[in-house]
C-alpha cells in the first residue's frame, strides 16, 4: 500500500515509538493524527513533525468518541490505526495490587480494543483498513516481575488473532509488532522523560521502519505478526 494521503492514526504518539513511526509515516506523505494524555507535549511534538494532534485518553470511552467524530469531520475516513499507548509497571507477585493490574490493563488491553472498536467500525463500512497493534516481546514470553505488563500483552496479542480472524472478510489487516527493549520513555509513568539511545539495542526508527514496511505491502497480502530483537543487546 502506498501511505501517501492515507489518513493514520496513532495513539501514544508524542514520543517513542509513537513519535517516530508519526515522523515516518508523514515523510510517505500520510495524513498523520497523534493522540496522546499531555495536551502541551502531544500539541508541541505535532508542531514540531507538521502532523495534527488530539487530545485523547484512551481510558476514556467518551474521548474516543470524540476522537473519530474529529477524524469523520476533518478528514472523512481513516486508513491506518496504529494502537501504540502502552504503560507498564515492574512488580513480583507478592507485590502485586488489584489497583496497578487495573491501571495498565486499562490502557494496554481496554483502551486499545475500544479505539480498535472505532477504527474497525470505519473499516468495516469502507471494506478496507490497516490495523497495527504495537505489543512486545513479552507478549511471547514472560519474565520476572512482568505479570502485568506482559500478561496485558499477551491479553493483545489474543486479541490481535481474534480480530484477524473477524476482519479478514472486510480487507482488514491486523498486524501485530512485537519489539524487544527499545530506550523510550516507556516506563517512566511519572515524568515521561525520554531514555537516552544506547548503541546495541533498538531505536524507536527501528520500529517506525518495520510498521512502515509492514503497511506497504500490497495488500493482497499481509504479515500476521512480526517480532524484531536487537542483534547483540548483551
């Protein structure tokens, strides 16, 4: 698929991976909206790249809404939705509380269904659409400390299959990327401050570049899932 004039959509875009496949996806010559929960940063870093920005919590159904009846009204449909928000939070099972499963399965399994919702609804009726779910290496394995985090992941990659086996009928792709550690802000749920990039394992660029390559496909073919690991992160 050609992504020139293609409207995408990408949520948690304001940094990250988010941030990059926006940059990406704009110099195809896609329409790009991000959404992000800092109103100031998500509106300075769609500024800063010429994209156009949203306001959106994706934990909050009535600002999804609000989102596509912004991406009907401006743009009049959508070709690719990129379901990248993602939080995390580390603890060992006897650490566990009821309180932070809730948290981040609110935005990594909730959130990205609903706004899946949205998107596969405008699909649907154009009987064409791209969707992307940016899950993880831990949607594969688990880990120590990672019964949240990589529990949500696995719960999307659950939900990716399903939704291939929905959507395939109405020329919908659902893709599923799955990165090993990339230095983000990823993490850091209090202050998002971006990681500085470290020699031997991903760059943000790395992924933008395998959602880009996995879009342009033609489409009478698709990749279900693709995982992609730095060569040597030791």
């Amino acid at each position: 698929m050609n992504l020139k004039d293609k409207i995408v959509l990408i949520t948690g875009g304001n940094s990250g991976l988010g941030k990059a496949t926006a940059q990406m996806c704009m110099e195809k010559g896609a329409e790009v909206i991000i959404t992000g929960r800092d109103d100031a940063k998500t509106e300075a870093v769609a500024k800063k790249l010429g994209v156009t920005s949203f306001n959106c919590d994706v934990t909050k159904d009535e600002e999804i809404d609000e989102l596509y009846a912004f991406i009907q009204k401006e743009f009049n449909g959508l070709d690719v939705l990129v379901n990248n928000a993602g939080i995390g939070i580390k603890k060992e099972l006897t650490e566990l509380s009821r309180a932070e499963l809730k948290k981040v399965y609110d935005v990594n399994v909730f959130g990205a269904a609903m706004v899946a919702q949205g998107a596969a609804k405008l699909f649907i009726k154009q009987n064409k659409g791209d969707i992307i779910n940016v899950a993880s290496t831990a949607s594969i394995k688990g880990y120590p400390t990672g019964s949240i985090y990589a529990s949500s992941k696995f719960a999307l990659r659950g939900m990716t299959q399903c939704w291939q086996g929905e959507l395939r009928k109405n020329n919908i792709r659902v893709i599923q990327i799955n990165p090993s550690e990339v230095p983000t802000a990823f993490g850091d749920e209090q202050n998002r401050e971006e990681r500085p990039l470290e020699e031997n394992k991903l760059t943000p660029y790395d992924i933008a570049k395998t959602i880009v390559n996995s879009l342009e496909m033609d489409r009478r073919a698709y990749i279900p899932e693709v995982t992609v690991h730095a060569t040597n992160p030791f």
